[in-house]
C-alpha cells in the first residue's frame, strides 16, 4: 500500500511537472502567435506600400510620357514660329523695299 501511495506521489508530481511544461508551451506558443500576427501585420503595411509607390511609379511613367509629347510639340511650335518669323521678316524686307523703290520713282 506506501509502494502504491509513494507511486501515486510520483505520478502526482509527474502530472504536475507535465501541466506546468505545457502551460509554459503555451505561453511560448503565444508569444511565436503574437510575433507572428505582428510580422503579418508588418508585411501587410509593406505590400500597402509597395502598392502604393508602384501606383505613384505607374502614374510617373504616364506624367513622363506626357512631358515629352508636350517637350516634342513644344519644340514643333518653337519651330514653327521661327518660321514663321523668318517668313514675316522676309515680308516686312520685300515691302520695305517697295516701299522704297515707290519712293524713289
């Protein structure tokens, strides 16, 4: 019977040392949870981000591309009015000298 009892002790022990190592399991179960959730949440505001610039990149290639279809026509235009001025110049030459040969007659 104290063989049994003194068995009993030990297993009692036993379960209580068994009880107290899962409950630190789960303590230590908890805190990788924990980290874990915290990573996650980590990674999500990172790919909210990333999203976020390739939106701001995607809208820099469009303003890029738009700057030099306005650089291009900008040139055209500057271009053109040079034209335009040399013919005016050329004009304003072919009447000044009407002009003067009128007043020369």
């Amino acid at each position: 019977l104290k063989t049994i009892l003194d068995r009993s002790n030990v297993l009692k022990a036993e379960i209580a040392a068994d009880e107290e190592a899962i409950d630190e399991m789960d303590g230590v179960i908890s805190g990788f949870q924990r980290k874990a959730d915290e990573e996650g949440a980590e990674a999500e505001r990172i790919s909210r981000e990333f999203a976020s610039r390739k939106d701001l990149f995607s809208e820099c290639e469009v303003l890029q591309g738009k700057l030099e279809v306005l650089e291009r026509s900008s040139a055209q235009l500057k271009e053109r009015l040079r034209e335009e001025s040399e013919e005016s110049v050329e004009e304003l030459e072919e009447l000044k000298q009407k002009m003067r040969e009128q007043l020369n007659v």
